[in-house]
C-alpha cells in the first residue's frame, strides 16, 4: 500500500498528541529537498499542505513536495529489489557477487529478439 487514505488519516488524527494537525518533515522521496506537509483537519475536509504522503508500508511514511508530487503522483522505487541472475554457471543475487562480476552485469546489453 503506497497510498494514504482519508480513512487512515483520520487514525492517525485520533491517535496524534496534537489533535489539530498532522506533520512530516524531510527529504522530498524524488528530489530530495527538504519537506514539510502537513494535514490539518477543516470542516470540508483534511487539508493536506506542502506536497504529499505515502505510507508504503506500516508506519512507514514517506514524503513528496509540490513540484515532484504535480511532475509524478506515484511512489517509485521506494523499496529495494533483489535481482538474480546468471553468474558463471548459477543464479545468485546480484548484489551478493563480487565487484568484477557487478561490474560485468552492468555492462550487459538486453537482448532484444524482435530486432532479428
Ligand atoms: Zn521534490
């Protein structure tokens, strides 16, 4: 779940010390500035301020600011991948060769079949 929902913002007004407002603050996940968003509970509805929040995993918030979040709504590469391949012979996890052969992975080409 890489999304907040209103539902789940109204927990976390509930359980907040500070009824009146919700706040992050940090690195923006795509450009990295510094953020601030805060959701404030209105008589329309929550007011979210200064970008957006995902919450790719319990209790695990991260942050957008205004310009990344009108350029991309959507959380990427937030979680890290593990990716395998073939390595003299085997498959192993990438991250877990030797820095020759990381080296040699990088410089591989994808074959592309519908170019024969
Ligand atoms: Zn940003």
């Amino acid at each position: 779940m890489a999304t907040m929902t209103i539902k789940r913002l109204h927990e976390l007004l509930e359980n907040n010390v500070d009824k009146d407002v919700l706040a992050w603050a940090g690195a923006c996940h795509d450009c990295k500035n510094e953020a601030q968003v805060t959701a404030t509970p209105k008589e329309d509805g929550i007011h979210i301020h200064g970008g957006s929040v995902y919450e790719p995993a319990a209790n695990k918030f991260m942050i957008k600011c205004d310009t990344c979040f009108e350029k991309d709504p959507v959380l990427r590469d937030y979680q890290d991948c593990e990716v395998y391949s073939r390595v003299v012979g085997y498959l192993r996890p990438v991250a877990q060769w030797n820095d020759a052969k990381q080296a040699e992975f990088n410089d591989r080409k994808l074959y592309d079949p519908s170019i024969c």
